[in-house]
C-alpha cells in the first residue's frame, strides 16, 4: 500500500494555479508520493494539474468529481482522467434526493450507464462514504428486501464490483457507529483506495485527528487493509485543529514510522 494526501484537507490553498503548485511541493516534501485531486480551482486545466503533480513528484490516484458530470459528461471526463494519468473516478457523496427509500433504487439506475462506461475505459467508479450510508432504510418489498437495509449494502448489492468500488472512510465508519475493521472486511475486494483520518473527543464532541492522534484502532485498521485490495492509502482531514499542513505532516510521519509510506 501507498500512502498518499487527500488534497481536499488543503483546498483552500489550491484555488489558483500559483497555491496549487506550491501546496503539491509542500505535500511531496512531507514525503507524500501519491494524491487525490480533490476541490483545487476549476481554471487548473487537467494537462497543468498533471505536469505540476508531475514536476512535484506526485502520482494523482483518484479524484473527487462533480455528480452531474458523473452523470451528464462522463465522455470528457474520462478524457480529463486520461489526461491526468489516473484510473479512479471518485463521487464525494450521493446527492441528497437518493437517501430515501422511495429513491435509493434510482440513484443505481441513474449511475449504472455513467459506471458501465467508466469501466468500460479501464477505469473505475468510486463510491466515497460518509455516516450517512450506514442509515438502515425501511425494507422495500418492491425491490426483493424483507428486511431494513444499510444505504451501504443497496450500493454493494447494487453495482458489480467491476463497476464500483469505494473510498472506505475510516472516521466516518466509526462515526456512524461501525466497525472499521469489520467493513474492511467486508469491502475486502472493492477499495483499492481508502481514506484514513483518526477521531479524537473534545467533551462530548467528536473531531477529526491526524492518523495515529486519535482513538481509532490504527495498527488493526491497516493490519485488516494488508489483507484486501487496497492499494492507496490516502490522509484526508476535513477539518483540522489548526494547521492542515501540520496535520498532513504529522500523519505522514506516523504512518511512516509505522512502515507505510
């Protein structure tokens, strides 16, 4: 496994090409080799982004796109991940109308052709999680369940594996009350890519951490990820308690001295 930097957690130092070039040199000399390309500027042209990754030393492995060009421009999209040299085509999160009973359904016939495609170019739709998945939806007779079911196994059971995989996030799954260990499991097949951020406490709140500063189960969570498809482990915070720089560091340096680079 690769360890790599979620450039989301420095978004707001990638608004422009100038902050952009500068943070990718700034996440390589943490010692960071890979990255996901995530809310930089929308005037960063794909051939850009890829050349200052590339002056940088820094693979782009997965992105996060818009759900509409998932949807609507799948064709150029594609072409922009060729462009970028990456195969993982990532949606952040499902758009609010699917996470419903009455709509989940429609989100898989809606996101199968765009996945079909996707797939069909040698590439991979990647479904990244919140809490939110984790909600059991009333069983919907209609569609073959007699049971509540987790917003996450209609996506599991909804799309083949060759069609999508997910961005198994380690703080969300605890957030929802979960196992991380047991959904690595359970995914063991379907997340080449997996972000890890740890959760720490502030009286009765919960807050994102650097790896290995909060009270995640880190050395079982990777121990469980050596056993599965992961191929990208990527440092994603959200939100940081002070510097995002700081925080993608420290998290480097952690993974590192326990063996992942």
């Amino acid at each position: 496994m690769r360890t790599g930097a979620q450039a989301y957690t420095v978004r707001a130092y990638t608004q422009n090409e100038k902050d952009f070039s500068f943070t990718m040199k700034k996440i390589a000399d943490m010692g960071y080799q890979t990255v996901q390309i995530s809310a930089i500027g929308k005037d960063i042209r794909p051939e850009r982004v890829r050349e200052i990754c590339g002056e940088a030393g820094l693979e782009i492995v997965l992105t996060h796109s818009d759900a509409n060009r998932i949807l609507y421009d799948t064709e150029n999209l594609i072409r922009e991940h060729d462009i970028l040299g990456c195969k993982y085509i990532g949606l952040g999160a499902m758009p609010d109308k699917y996470r419903t009973k009455e709509w989940i359904t429609h989100f898989m016939d809606d996101y199968r052709e765009p996945a079909k495609k996707i797939a069909a170019a040698g590439k991979l739709l990647m479904y990244h999680n919140h809490n939110f998945e984790f909600q059991k939806l009333p069983g919907c007779p209609e569609n073959g369940a007699d049971r509540p079911k987790r917003i996450m196994e209609f996506l599991m059971e909804g799309f083949g594996a060759e069609e999508m995989g997910f961005t198994l996030d380690t703080y969300w799954v605890a957030a929802a009350g979960c196992d991380v260990c047991q959904w690595i499991t359970l995914l063991k097949d379907r997340i080449p890519c997996v972000h890890l951020k740890d959760m720490s406490v502030e009286g009765f709140s919960q807050l994102m951490a650097p790896v290995m500063e909060g009270n995640l189960n880190f050395p079982a969570i990777l121990k469980a990820l050596e056993n599965t498809s992961c191929q990208y482990i990527l440092v994603e915070q959200d939100t940081c308690q002070g510097s995002p720089f700081d925080c993608l560091k420290t998290s480097y340096d952690n993974l590192a001295a326990a063996g992942y680079r």
